[in-house]
C-alpha cells in the first residue's frame, strides 16, 4: 500500500515577514498578551498539520476538490513499480480538467482501485464501492428491487445470465439461461465488470430498463423492456408429488444459497420425514448459486466425507466435508440441474453424481467453478476476490465445462408454452 502525503501547492509563497521600521515603543500589556495568544494559534495550527502528515491520510473533505499530492512518494521496498505517473496524472487532473464540477476525489480513488483489480483479467475479482458492495449483500439476504435475474460471464468472459429467478419480471418476460447481455439501456456490456451491471440493471421498483441480449438459435439480437420490481426469494419451496411407483415423492427446489437457505432447507427436510416419503427430488435448476457453506449444509443431507475439493495456485488442496449427519441419507433421490445451475448449486450437484448418490437429470450445468473471498473494509467498500478454484470429490474441475448429467433431457421452448416438464418427469419415472 502506497502511503499518500500532503504536500502545499506548487509555487506556493509563504507571507512574508512584515518590517516596521519606526522607532520601537514600549509594548503595551494587552498587546503582549495579543502576542502569546496569537503565538499559541500557529502552534496549534503547525501541530495539527503535523499530526494529519504524520497520519499519511487524505481527507476528502469536499467532493469537488482533490488534495494535491506530491509525486514523489515512498514506495514499499518489495514493491518494484514507480508511482510518480499515478500522482502526477491524479494531481493534474482537477488542475486541467474543464468541468470542475465533475471531479470528484472518492470517485477518483474508487476508480483507480477498481482499474487495478481489473487489470487482473479475472471478471469474477472485482472491487466494490459501498453502495455496490451494500447491493450485493441484499442479493445474499434474498431480498432487492430489480428485474430478477443473476448474471455471471460466459467463458468468453461474455456478460451473460446465469438463472432468471423463477416468477420475477425477467422470468415472466422470457429471459432465459445463458442468453448473453450486450446492452443495458444505452450502455455496451462488452466492458462492463459484474458490479457496474448489476448496478444498472437494479433500480426503484416499477421503474424499467432496457436490455438487449442474444441467444443461442435466434439470429438477431432482441430487446425486452422490463419493469422492476421488489424480489423476495424464498431459498427453499417443498412440494410433494406421486411418483408411478406409487411412493410419495418430496420435490425440494433450492432458488439459491443465501442467509436463510440453511434453515428453510431444515424445515423443508423435517416435513419431507414427517410424511415418511419413499424419494427425494432435489431441483437445482436455475440455481445461481451463492454460500459455499450452504452447499456443505445441503449435500451433508444425502452423503458424508467430502463435498468438494478447493485448488490453490501453488497447487495444494483443501477438502471440505459436510458439516453434518443427513436426514436422508439412504432415501433415493435424483438432482434436476440445467444450463442456470452454477457455483455453489454445482458443487451440490458434483458431490451427488461422483458419489452416485443419486442420478442427475437435465441438461450441462453452467460452469462456474472459481472460489471468491470477500473482503470488507472500513467505509463500506469490499472486495471480491477470486482465491482457488473448486474441484468435485474426484478432483474434476468444471470452470468453464460445466457437468453434464447422467440423464440428459432438453427442456423445449414447446414445452415451456405447453407447460411441460419432461426432466421433471423423467426423475419421477427414475424414483
């Protein structure tokens, strides 16, 4: 970290001193008192200078003006890298630019972070400003205004849907999985990191924004206007259904991995035992994903010992178990996955299907497979930064690849207008 100094404008001239060159006078009571008063303010004042230098901090006390700083900074000895065109770029700036009222120090500041981080090429490492950062832990809670849709990058590292969320206005208004975003209101996506996105896609419910995407099978690219709205995702839905056997079948849909996940999916669990059912379906589809420790909690239901494996970059390993004995642990079960089912809804889903615990059903997952640690630092910003990837029980990697399923079942656009369910089916057909 480069520590910042202040330094006084260039050519700036101290006042100088002033020479009464009439004959002296006898000082006065009050003026000597005037003196030691006066004396004891520069004092004060010189003191409070040097504190705040010897704090090396920049206070951005008004939004329009940037401190000047001196380009001649000292820089960490392990640190090869010569600052002096970053402060003489952040020090010209304010000086030549037209619009004064445009320069802003913390935007300033926030921008060359995020620049910095990504320089790096990884779209999943990303710097967060407050409001960003703020944003992103109401998604986790399960609760924001927006469209209802969770993005992510494709291998091309193109903007693209992970899961439209199942009833919100993007689902309702036919975004699908792995349609790739090229506009959003007049801004390219082509440049965009995930927090800028997000940013512009979420806004006051029943505003609307414009997106443009493309899809695989259509040969132009559309637009679809759609109106915010507040989402509330529910983590876990149970449902029960009959299967051909004539055993009672639990459907568990997870929509995501949040804060309450673990506690919906206890109580989704303790009325699947209740009703003593003969199998278990779990629907990870569309899942985006979310809470790797949710993940752990889920697959620790079905299987024991490893759940997923993370790979750091000087190669070692680390594997996770699950963090407790199942409810279910011998009841059948099948795991509906598809194009939407990312991150932590694949971990979930590798640890079933190299267990053989249980067939998987649908169409090639996503293909996410990259572990981020977030970092929150005082004033609210964060960052999120990618530490490891993750590797299935087997040490499978899937970034990029996805995992395919044991049973593969293309859900049709005939069968969304007909209200069909064909992998659905199939998982019932399978218990």
């Amino acid at each position: 970290m480069v520590e910042n100094k202040t330094a006084p404008e260039a050519g700036e001239v101290l006042p100088k001193k002033v020479v009464d060159d009439s004959v002296p006078k006898a000082p006065k009571k009050d003026s000597i008192v005037s003196f030691i008063l006066q004396f004891a303010l520069v004092a004060l004042l010189f003191f409070a200078i040097g504190f705040v230098v010897g704090q090396k901090k920049i206070k951005f006390d008004n939004k329009s003006i940037v401190p000047r700083i001196s380009a001649d900074q000292s820089v960490p000895k392990d640190v090869n890298v010569d600052f002096s065109l970053f402060w003489n770029v952040w020090n010209t700036l304010p000086q030549k630019y037209l619009d004064k009222s445009a320069v802003d120090g913390q935007k300033m500041m926030y921008g060359a972070i995020s620049g910095m981080v990504r320089s790096l090429g990884d779209p999943y490492t990303a710097f967060l400003d407050p409001q960003q950062n703020e944003a992103v832990k109401n998604e986790i809670s399960g609760s924001y205004s927006g469209v209802g849709i969770q993005i992510g990058f494709d291998k091309e590292k193109r903007l693209a849907v992970i899961s439209p969320i199942k009833g919100s206005p993007a689902d309702l208004g036919g975004v699908l999985a792995k349609d790739l975003i090229l506009k959003i209101g007049d801004r390219e996506a082509f440049d965009l990191t995930l927090p800028e996105a997000v940013d512009l896609i979420r806004g006051q419910a029943g505003s609307k924004v414009t997106i443009q995407f493309s899809r695989d099978g259509v040969d132009k690219p559309f637009e679809k206007t759609i109106e915010r709205a507040q989402i509330d995702v529910k983590s876990v839905t149970v449902e029960f259904k009959q299967a051909k056997s004539g055993k009672q079948v639990a459907i568990l849909k997870v929509n995501m991995f949040g804060e309450k996940t673990d506690s919906e999916w206890d109580a989704a669990v303790a009325e699947a035992v209740s009703k003593n059912v003969g199998g278990v379906i779990v629907d990870m589809r569309n899942n985006p994903g979310g809470l790797l420790s949710s993940a752990l909690h889920l697959s620790g239901e079905f299987i024991q010992g490893t759940v997923v494996k993370q790979e750091f970059s000087d190669g070692s390993q680390n594997s996770l178990p699950a963090d407790h004995v199942g409810r279910l642990l011998k009841t059948p079960l099948a795991v509906l996955v598809n194009g939407g089912s990312a991150s932590a809804a694949e971990i979930f889903s590798g640890a079933m299907q190299d267990n053989k615990r249980g067939k998987l059903i649908g169409e090639k997952t996503f293909g996410k497979g990259t572990v981020q640690d977030v970092i929150d630092f005082p004033g609210g910003a964060g960052l999120h930064v990618t530490i490891a990837k993750w590797l299935t029980p087997k040490g499978n990697s899937i970034h990029h690849l996805g995992i395919t399923p044991d049973v593969v079942i293309e859900l049709k656009p005939e069968d969304r207008e007909a209200n069909r369910d064909p992998q659905l089916d199939r998982a019932l057909e399978t218990l």
